[in-house]
C-alpha cells in the first residue's frame, strides 16, 4: 500500500506520517529525502524564502522509492502531487495554524502565506480523490487512529472524502 499525507505547513504531517509509518512498519518517504536520493534540482525562491521543486520529478521519484516496499508513507507538502492507493489532506483552521506556526517561530509573512493557503484549500484543489482530516482539535494519535481505520473501510473514506471549506473561519480570521 503507498499512502500520500500532505497539507499546508503547520497542520501534522510529520508526525502523522512518522506514526502512521511505525504501526504499518512502513517506509517512510520525505520530499528532502528523495530529492537528495534522486539529486532533483532546486531553486531558492529567495522573496518567498522557499525552495522550488520540480513535483513530476519528485512523484516520479517517490513512486520509484514505493516500488521497492510493500507498505509505504510519502509525507510532504508536495507529497500529493504523486498518486498513491491513498491520498490523505490533512486541514487545520486558520486560527490554529496561526498559532501552531507561530509557535514554531516561522515569520508574520509565512505564516500569512500559509494560512492563506489554508483557508483557499490550495492543495485540495490540487488532488482529486483525496480524503480531508481536520486535525484543528485531534492529536496526532486520534489522527494515526483515524488513517488507520480508512485503510479499511470504504464508507468511512467517502465520509472524509468531502471537502473542508474554511472560508467563513478566514473571514473572521481576517476581521480580527
């Protein structure tokens, strides 16, 4: 089984996708991994401060990493440009993103950034098939929880796979 998580910066890939990882004694795949292993070229995006990926060379990458084990988790906020068995967005409201990447000490711009992104569901937008998990008020164990019960049930991921709207939070995000 190969299983995509991304989602904006901020709202649990990492751990998720480590967890999620160990109790399916999977491989874990991570974008800075497979473009140091596959040697994908970068650019500095200096006004953003981020760097540039090439995400078809960076699927192909990963699904050629995948082939090699039979359980494998690709975790990045470019992960769902790659098709998997499964595909999972993990959604944070913009208020908690505030606050989680501020807590991480990213920038004012950043964070803005980020939680625009969050709020317009960018990478939703991007991914079709995917199911959407508001990890707002879950942890990361009652995430791991949740992915694992998809894997094996098909009426619970036509529950998830509806889109999260977070426009109305943004709006008052923004009135603020």
């Amino acid at each position: 089984m190969f299983i995509v998580i991304s989602g904006t910066p901020g709202t649990g890939k990492t751990i998720i996708a480590k967890r999620v990882a160990g109790m399916l004694r999977a491989k874990l795949l991570t974008t800075n991994l497979l473009v140091k292993k596959y040697k994908i070229p970068t650019t500095l995006d200096k006004k953003r401060k981020t760097k540039i990926i090439d995400t078809r060379k960076l699927a192909a990458a990963a699904k050629c990493e995948a082939k090699k084990y039979e359980n494998c988790v690709f975790e990045g906020h470019l992960a769902h440009f790659t098709h998997a068995d499964l595909t999972i967005i993990l959604r944070t409201s913009p208020s908690e993103l505030e606050r989680r990447l501020k807590k991480k000490g990213w920038s004012e711009r950043k964070i803005k950034e980020n939680v625009e992104a969050e709020a317009m569901g960018i990478i939703s937008g991007e991914v079709k098939n995917a199911i959407e998990i508001d990890t707002t008020r879950k942890s990361p164990k009652s995430v791991t929880l949740l992915i694992l019960k998809l894997l094996n049930s098909c009426s619970l991921q036509r529950k998830y796979s509806k889109k999260i709207d977070w426009s109305k939070q943004y709006v008052a995000f923004l009135k603020r």
